[in-house]
C-alpha cells in the first residue's frame, strides 16, 4: 500500500454493516454521494460515511442531507450538537 493510500469502503445497498452512530450491526438501504463523498443510509435510520482519516463507517455530522460531513469520535473528538 502506497503511504497514504487506504482501503476505501465499498459497501453497496444490502451490504451488513455496523452503524458508526449506534454500534447495531444493519443494513446499508441507500447509498449516495455528494461532492465526492459517500453516505450510508442504514436500516437503523442512522445515515454514516467514511472517515477519510481512518476509513471506519463513521456519523454524517452533516446539517442537510445535500452534504456529507463524516464526524469520527476517535479522529474528531466527540460529536456535540446543540441539544447537549
């Protein structure tokens, strides 16, 4: 592997996964991609992305389902939303 190269996920739509937000392991229902980036929308109604830092399905932070914005607590820190 070639210094900064990483394995990119491929999951595809009926792929198992385990849900970077929850931790059940799921389905992926519906995969999408915006700027570049995929998401993965599960059936535990959590919808993840990729960290590109560590490549593990992680929280799509992001505010409107037009952008995806992979949050990794281990990359990021905790995730923190208003309503904490």
């Amino acid at each position: 592997m070639i210094l900064g190269e990483k394995n990119m996920l491929t999951l595809k739509e009926g792929d198992s996964a385990t849900c970077g937000i929850c931790g059940k392991e799921t389905t992926v229902t519906i995969v999408t991609e915006r700027n570049g980036i995929q998401a993965f929308d599960l059936k535990c109604w959590h919808r993840n992305a990729e960290c590109p830092l560590c490549g593990k399905l992680v929280r799509d932070a992001s505010e409107v389902v037009q952008e995806v914005v992979p949050h990794c607590d281990d990359c990021n820190g905790p995730f923190h939303d208003d309503d904490e």
